[in-house]
C-alpha cells in the first residue's frame, strides 16, 4: 500500500515547510520539500494507490497521548470508554498512540497487572498503545518485578500521593521507587497532591454538611499540589531518581518545579489550560435543570460533578502560569489524563456526598482542537510548539521516538491532516466519547480533521472512523535516557 500526500504545510517540532510525502508500507519514505507557490508533483514517480491533497492544510505528526484511563475500576464504578471507544474518539481527535494506566489491585502482582491491561486492549484497541503501571500496592515481590516488566516493554511506573486509605503510597516507599528508576533506567511518574490533608479537609467538610461538587475543590487547594511537588523534587534530589509529575494544574507547583528546571519531567493538560473553578459554580440550563430536579432528583448545584477532577481547577491566574510554564519548557508535554464518567449514573454516584463522586474528565478527542485555538490562535505557542507537546516530547520521553511523534523519513506514518479554516464548535453529541457531557461543551474557534493516518492507513475521514476495530499494536518501550525528553 502507497499512499501520497500532496501540497500540505508539514509541521514538525521545529520547522514548518510545503512538501509532498510519500508513505510505503506504513512507513515515511520521501519527504519532497517544495516552494511556498509551487503546486506540481515533486514526487512523480512516486505512483500511490491513493493520493491525498492536503492544499492549504497542515500535516502534523499523530499526537501522542500519554495519560488516559481507559476501561479502568475506581471509586465503585469503571471508566466510560473502553479501549475501543476510546481509542476511536482519540483517532478522530488526531491521536494515533496513547500510554494507558494499568492499574495495581491489592496484592496483585505486576505480570498480572500488565496481563489484564494486556486484555482490555488486545483486539479492540484502533491505535497503537502502550501501558504505564501504577503500583498501589508496593512490597518487596513488586519490586523486584520491575526488572520482569522492563523486558516486556513497560518503561514508567506511577505513584499516587493523594487518595489515602486506597491508590497513597507512602513517602519512604516512593523513596524506594524513585532510587530503583535511577538505577534500571524507568520513569517514576508522580501524582502530587497531599493526601492525608485532603483526607482531613473532605471530612471537615462533610461533617459540616458541606456536600456539593464546589467542595471537592476546595478539600483539594492549590497549596496541597505545592507542597507535595516540594516533597516530590527532595526525594529526587536525594535518590536521583528520573521523575516525571502528571497533569500539574497550580502556579505556585509550577515555580518549584522551575528551580530544578532538567531535573525533572512535567505534563499538564488541557483541562488546566483552558477552564478554571468558576466550572464547580455552574448552574444546568432551563431544559436541563427541569429534567435533572424532576427527573432525577438532582440539585441545581450538582452541576458541577462534571468538573471534579483531581487535582480540580483553579483560579484564572494558574491558567496563565501553565501557558508560560510550557513556553519555557518547564512543563513538556500536555496530555489528556482522560477518565470519562457518565453524568447520569456515574457522577450521580456522589450526590450528597462530593467525595463519592467519581474523579476524572473525557478529554483524548480534543485535545489537539484547544491546543490549537487557545495556543496557537491564542498567539501564546507556534504551532511547532503544540507539535512538540502534543507528539514530540510525549513519543521522545516515553521510549517511543523516533519511531513515533515526529513526521521524519523512516519514522511510522501516523498523521493528522488538519484543516485550520474550518469553524469548530465542540459539542458532546458530535464526539465518538463514549460518555453523556463534553467538559468543553459549546466551545467554538477554529480546526476541523480532514484525514488521520495511522501506520500509512487511513482510519479517519472528514471526522468519520473508518479503520477496523482491533488494528492498533502494543508497542513495546525502551527505558528512559536521561535528557530525552528535555
Ligand atoms: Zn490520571
């Protein structure tokens, strides 16, 4: 299969020129660089099956999304999306390789941990997709498994900080952790809020009678991420381990971090870019509130489970302390950390009680459409810049590149044709996530997909999915080399 994209303005992590691409059996073979006026073939002898005309459109690298949470048990319910609907809502936002969270039952050895993730994705997943572990349940045995599971590919492990009684591991074996990851060459991936202060913070507020959403944000303060990413970076200092924060959502975190800037990796994503605490306020619409108290019992001010996230949003002025952390590279990768729950039946979970609503947000469709606007349109990164956050740096820093994340010859064809003209508006029951709200509901710029390629096949059309449940591949992962993803 040969397929050939003509005239499209490639985007890489550093450079934006026109060029026509040739693509042989998945993989990039030419890239013919042309004049900016220039419209005839450069590739003639390149006879395609099928030629792409990508006029005036960008052609940017399939993105790479590092954090998502697919198919996944927490809090007495599991996550909306499967590794199908999942990985289809990804591909038609311009995602072709996503790192999903295995996650550690209680005395659960890692081989099964990775088995059962193994069996969620096979034969369904149509992306490519690899797997972190997250350990919630650390003895000497998981320990000495690392080394097992390295072999098999799976090269970052995560600890949580916060949610005490369940996923908390404790300081002294995050210690442990972070000393092995310096030593066989892993990423040690933290969740940096202080869980035993929210433990205390929640039930203060639930026995003063304080139960709505808005209270899950404020048992969880700005200062409490602050405080555990200052723990974090000394058990990295003493034990030199390679360190990576997920989804860093405060300013006073972020300039830590910036003190030890190199020292350590960090992602935010695009949830903290773009809404702020405001969202746990919001009231439901006329419609929507009549049949919620109605219906199903639901208070006007529950409105805001669809935001309840950990870490929650923050104040306005964060949002802007992240955009300049990704200028300065403090912060490298902006993923997704997509957990979907269903409004009705899931987030309801929690009605009456904040802490019993499931935590997590849908976000692996459109990511690539905030980044665009907010970034880009927004005049605040280029678009190499949203390249390298979206593709680049995650496919560099989770052993995957240059196979993946950058459009290079030799690399896998996995591209997004992107149509910068086209208006956008996100509206949920457009989306192919497979959960009842949109996050991002009624958003409205500019970008629409016109093609996305993966391993040289289509599977996206003019935002139709079009490839074969099952297609996507385990990718297997080389270990971390200090300075990779920097
Ligand atoms: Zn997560």
């Amino acid at each position: 299969m040969k397929l050939k994209i003509r005239n499209g303005l490639v985007v890489t992590s550093s450079e934006t020129f026109k060029a026509d691409i040739g693509i042989e059996d998945g993989i990039i073979t030419k890239i013919e660089r042309k004049a900016q006026s220039a419209s005839a073939d450069s590739l003639p002898e390149f006879q395609a099956d099928e030629v792409i005309d990508a006029d005036g459109k960008y052609v940017l690298p399939g993105g790479v999304d590092v954090h998502t949470h697919l198919d996944m048990p927490f809090g007495g319910t599991v996550t909306a999306d499967n590794f199908y609907t999942g990985t289809v809502a990804g591909a038609c936002g311009g995602t072709t390789t996503i790192i999903d969270f295995a996650i550690q039952n209680k005395g659960e050895t890692l081989k099964t941990v990775l088995e059962n993730w193994h069996q969620k994705a096979k034969n369904i997943s149509v992306v490519d997709y690899s797997f972190h572990i997250a350990i919630t349940d650390l003895n000497e045995g998981v320990l000495s498994e690392i080394p097992r599971i390295i072999n098999e590919g799976i090269t970052s492990f995560k600890l949580f900080m916060a949610y005490k009684g369940s996923l908390m591991t404790a300081s002294e074996n995050i210690s442990r952790v972070l000393a092995e990851s310096s030593r066989l060459g892993f990423l040690t991936m933290l969740h940096c809020e202080d869980g035993d202060k929210i433990d205390e913070l929640i039930k203060d507020f639930l026995f003063s009678g304080n139960t709505n959403p808005l209270y899950h944000s404020l048992s969880r303060p700005a200062e409490l991420e602050e405080k555990a990413v200052s723990d974090a970076l000394k058990l990295q200092e003493q034990t030199k381990g390679n360190l990576y924060i997920v989804h860093l959502s405060s300013e006073g975190a972020l300039k830590q971090i910036r003190k030890h800037k190199g020292r350590v990796l960090t992602e935010t994503c695009p949830q903290y870019l773009v809404l702020s605490i405001d969202k746990y306020t919001e009231k439901p619409d006329k419609q929507v509130r009549e049949r919620n108290r109605f219906l199903c019992g639901i208070p006007d001010d529950f409105e805001g489970a669809k935001y309840v996230m950990s870490p929650p949003l923050r104040g306005k002025h964060h949002l802007n302390a992240l955009w300049e952390g990704i200028k300065d590279n403090t912060i490298s990768i902006v993923s997704t950390d997509h957990c979907a729950f269903n409004f009705y039946g899931q987030k309801t979970l929690g009605l009456g009680d904040f802490s019993k609503i499931p935590s997590g947000i849908p976000g692996i469709e459109t990511r690539l459409f905030l980044l665009y606007n907010e970034g880009v349109m927004g005049k605040l990164i280029t678009i190499n810049k949203l390249v390298d956050v979206f593709a680049t740096v995650p496919a560099k820093t989770f052993g995957l590149y240059p196979k993946k994340g950058e459009i290079a010859i030799g690399a896998d064809a996995d591209i997004v044709i992107f149509n910068q003209d086209k208006k956008l508006v996100i509206k949920s029951i457009r989306l192919h996530q497979d959960v009842d709200y949109c996050p991002f509901e009624g958003y409205r710029g500019k970008g629409g997909i016109s093609y996305v390629i993966s391993r040289g096949e289509i599977i996206v059309r003019d935002r139709a999915f079009s490839g074969k449940k099952g297609r996507g591949k385990f990718l297997s992962r080389r270990t971390y080399q200090v300075g990779s993803g920097v």
